[in-house]
C-alpha cells in the first residue's frame, strides 16, 4: 500500500503541477489532499481544476472555512481576499461546505485530517505529548497520524502510533520555496514515511501573482523566497 499526501496547495498552480508529475511517476494507490486548496494568489483557479481532477481535497482546511462564512463576519483584508477568490473561481467553492474535518484510510490505519483532529484551525504539533495522544483516542485503529496546516514536515511517534505533518505544496516557512508533500509506505504492516520535496518554477508563479493578485507583491515574495513577508 502506498499513499500519497499532499495538503497546502494554497491556490498555487505551479507547484501543484509539479507535484502532480511527481506523483504521475510515483504511481500511489491513493492520494490524499488534506485541505488550504485555493486560499492564494498564483493561479487559484487553475489549482482548483487541478485539485478536483487529479487530488480531490479529502478534508478541510482552516482557510476553506473561510468560504463557509457569512462574509459580513470576516474581516475587511479577509472579506476582500474571498471577493478576489470568488471572481478568480467563479463563486463560491460549494465542494469545500461538503468536506468533513477528518477522513481515514487504508482501512483506519491512516488517520487524515488538515490541523487536528478536532479542529481545522489547531495544530496537532503544537500540543503537549498527551494533548496529541488523547486528539486520537476515537480512532483506535490509526497506526499514523497525517497533518498539515503549519507549513512545516514533521515526524513524532509514541507507544505505536506516528504523527506526520506532510509540510506543505506552498506558501513555505524555512526559506525554501520547494514544494513538500509526503508517500506512506506500508511493507509488511509497517508503515514508512518518506518526505518528498518537488521544485517548481517560482519565477513563473510570481510573476502571475505580480499581474494578477491584489497583493501580487506580498504573493510573489512567498513563493519565490519560500519566507512569508
């Protein structure tokens, strides 16, 4: 069994392409897309035509929530980012209303969810060693944990059970723009865990920030710094 996870595309085409090549040639049995589909500004709606043709998202992220809400109880910066989103995507991502929080696979052994298990916005990696362990207790059956939403690849394992944050497609926190994404492999009831790294063309997503978002300069630093401004 072999699974490929990938979450954080954050409207990124570019990088998302070039996952997807990768994952062509890697040939997974399945793939997972944990959530953060479109909420940026290099070519999102390319990425979501990506993403509900070849890694339809599999959970919500915490920015996907922000489709969900009234927009008169966002924040003006925020309101007018969905306005933008909207206009780029056509309407509302209704997709998105449908996903749950957590998703399970490879018969529950593989645990999926964007944050934590119990909240979009909270980061699993973030909590305290019994605060992790107690997020999980629902799910006995889970020999592995998957995560994203802190832009960040990680890996804890405690009495059996490994945590994994995938890292992420886009929108990078260590200086390295390379987009992430994550393969479980399970050999003989074991699971291994391999973090993938795809470069991509950044100069080309930039620029298509630059001419198009309403922020294009904040947009086009992340993706070619891999830092956020």
């Amino acid at each position: 069994m072999r699974l490929a996870i990938l979450t954080d595309v954050h409207g990124n085409r570019f990088a998302l392409e070039a996952v997807l090549e990768d994952l062509r040639a890697v040939s997974p049995d399945a793939t997972s897309n944990l959530g953060d589909t479109v909420w940026g500004m290099a070519d999102p709606a390319g990425a979501w035509a990506l993403q509900r043709e070849h890694a339809p998202p599999t959970v919500r992220g915490n920015t996907d929530e922000f489709f969900l809400a009234d927009p008169s109880e966002l924040e003006a910066e925020t309101r007018a980012y969905r306005e933008f989103l909207e206009g780029q995507l056509g309407g509302v991502p209704t997709e998105l209303a449908a996903l749950p929080l957590t998703a399970t696979a490879a018969d529950g052994e593989v645990l999926l969810a964007h944050g934590s298990p119990a909240d979009a916005w909270e980061a699993l990696f973030n909590l305290s060693d019994e605060e992790k362990m107690a997020r999980v207790q629902n799910w006995p059956g889970a020999k592995v944990v998957v995560v994203g939403h802190t832009h960040t690849e990680a890996v804890w394992t405690r009495d059996g059970l490994t945590f994994v944050n995938a890292g992420a497609v886009s929108r990078q926190k260590d200086g390295d723009p390379t987009a992430r994404w994550v393969l479980l492999e399970r050999r003989a009831g074991v699971w291994n865990v391999t973090f993938c790294r795809t470069p991509y063309d950044t100069e080309a997503a930039a620029r298509w920030a630059t001419d198009h978002a309403p922020d294009g300069g904040a947009e086009a630093y992340m993706v070619r710094t891999g830092l956020r401004p």
